[in-house]
C-alpha cells in the first residue's frame, strides 16, 4: 500500500517567516499549513537551544526568520 504524498508547497527564495507561517495556523482562514511540525513552547526551546535559528527582530513587537535560514533547517532536518 502506498501512502499519499503531502502536497508540496513552493517557498519564496528570499524574505522573512513569521512563526505562524513556521508552524502552522489551524484557526487561520485559510488555514496554515506547518513547515515544521512543532508546538511554538518546541520551537522557541530549540531556538535557545541553538537547533534552530535565531530570530531577527523587525520592530519592537516583530520577529521574524530569514527564510534562507530557515529553508537551511528544513533540509537539515528532511522534514
């Protein structure tokens, strides 16, 4: 039996994410589908903890990810 394929999804080469556009939104309309599978407390942790990049700040209530950065981790991680 063969499983289906997530749909693939295109990512712009340059820019920034913010982090719902990271992992996800169920309550956006339309929804957000997650690049990384990870609850936000998961990901803010790994983010201390080195195994993700660090955030980059873009006004006083603003952070954001370069999305080199973080296409770098999807491929790291195979996700």
């Amino acid at each position: 039996m063969t499983h289906p394929q997530p749909p693939t999804i295109s990512l712009p080469a340059t820019g920034f994410f913010r982090l719902k556009q990271i992992i996800g939104d169920k309550s956006a309309s339309p929804p957000i589908p997650p690049l990384i599978p990870v609850s936000k407390s998961s990901f803010w942790l790994a983010v201390k903890e080195g195994r993700y990049p660090q955030p980059v700040r873009l006004g006083k209530r603003t952070t954001a990810w370069r999305v080199a950065d973080i296409i770098a981790l999807i491929d790291r991680m195979g996700v």
